[in-house]
C-alpha cells in the first residue's frame, strides 16, 4: 500500500499549522512550492548528504519554518544568501516574495548543483545560483540584504561580505543561542540588534543578529 499520499497529507497540514503559527500568509501556490522543495532536498538528501537533518518531517521546522522567520526582515532587495549550502534560508525566502530579487552563494558546487536544480524545477524565477566563494565575488555594493545561517561568526561573515552590502544595507545573520562573544569581536563602526526566533516545533534557541553600517 502506497502511503505517499498521506505522507505528503501529513507534510502539508504540518507546513500551514507552522506558517499560521508564525502569523504569516502565504498562498496556495506559495505552499506548493515550499512542499515541492521539501520533496526534492528530502530525496537528493539520501544521495548527496546536503544536510544532517534525514527525516523529511523534521526538515519542515529546522529547514523550511526556521528560514521563513526571517521574512519580517527581508522588506528590500536584491537578497544575498551566503553559505547557502541545500538553499536555506534562501529558497523558502524566494517562495514567499517572489517580487524580490534573490543570489544564493555557495562554494560547494554539490550543493549549488542541487538549489539550481531545485530553482528550475520549481519555477523560481527570481533565483540566481552562484558558486564561489563569497570573498571572491565581486559585485560591489550590490545587495540591499546579506543573509547567512550557520555560516560563519559575525565577524567572519562582515569582513567576507562587507564589499557586496550596499551602504545603506544589512546583515542577517542566524544564530542559536545568543552571539553576545561574537557580537564582542566585531569592528567598531557597526551597530547591532539581536531578535529572538521562534520556530514552530523547534524548542532550542534561535536568535537574529540584525547588523548595520554607522
């Protein structure tokens, strides 16, 4: 007996209860897609090990719900996602505004491999997949928004993607547990503010180090 379609059932009843949850409103294309990604990372998952996470149902909360926090703060674009790595949080991102612009960068060209797969498969015309190192890509002052998860520390992260924030941008930068160390590291010239994350499903801290120039 196929139970595929309970599964995927099961899988959507889980991706509304969670965007609900967060106050979100997402349509039902938008939904689709979400669960169109989840499909994808959970199958090329089992070949290429893009993420640790291998139960497709706990991708939903750790993957899919943890990058939509992010959406109060992507108000403008063009959008960098640094570290990309399966496309987190930058697809999820890309579902939910479509009228954005969105540059996923990742080094590891396995992955990237896999997010421009995933992009084309779901349409995502507003997706541009880039394989390098972020020190190394140059489009100066280009992103009104740099993105990173799990990427790097703070400090790392503003001097590796300092040349491509425009001067009025910020970073977004998530985190566990609060980065009060390495907000310490940090240049002077820089200010910072940390919001606390909640993830539907997800018990362990999650905070946003919100940075910017001045």
């Amino acid at each position: 007996m196929n139970d595929a379609p309970q599964t995927q059932a099961a899988w959507s009843a889980r991706v509304e209860q969670g965007i609900a949850a967060m106050g979100l409103r997402l349509d039902a294309r938008q939904h689709a897609l979400l669960l169109g990604y989840l499909q994808l990372l959970a199958k090329w998952n089992r070949v290429y090990n893009l993420t640790a996470v291998r139960n497709p149902a706990d991708m939903i909360g750790r993957h899919l719900l943890d990058s939509l926090t992010l959406l109060p703060w992507v108000t403008r674009g063009p959008v960098l996602d640094v570290g990309t790595g399966a496309g987190l949080p930058g697809i999820p991102l890309a579902v939910a505004r479509p009228d954005l612009g969105f540059a996923l960068l990742d080094a590891n060209g396995k992955k990237t491999r896999f997010v421009q797969q995933a992009a084309a498969e779901l349409g995502l015309a507003n997706v541009e997949v880039i394989k390098s190192r972020v020190e190394t890509f140059d489009r100066r002052g280009r992103y009104a928004v740099v993105t990173s998860r799990a990427f790097a520390t703070l400090a790392d992260m503003v001097a590796g993607s300092g040349h491509l924030l425009a001067a009025d941008g910020c970073w977004l930068a998530m985190k566990g547990a609060r980065p009060d160390a390495e907000i310490s590291d940090l240049p002077d010239g820089l200010t910072v503010r940390v919001e606390p994350l909640n993830v539907p499903e997800e018990p362990g801290a999650r905070h946003l180090a919100i940075i910017r120039r001045g």
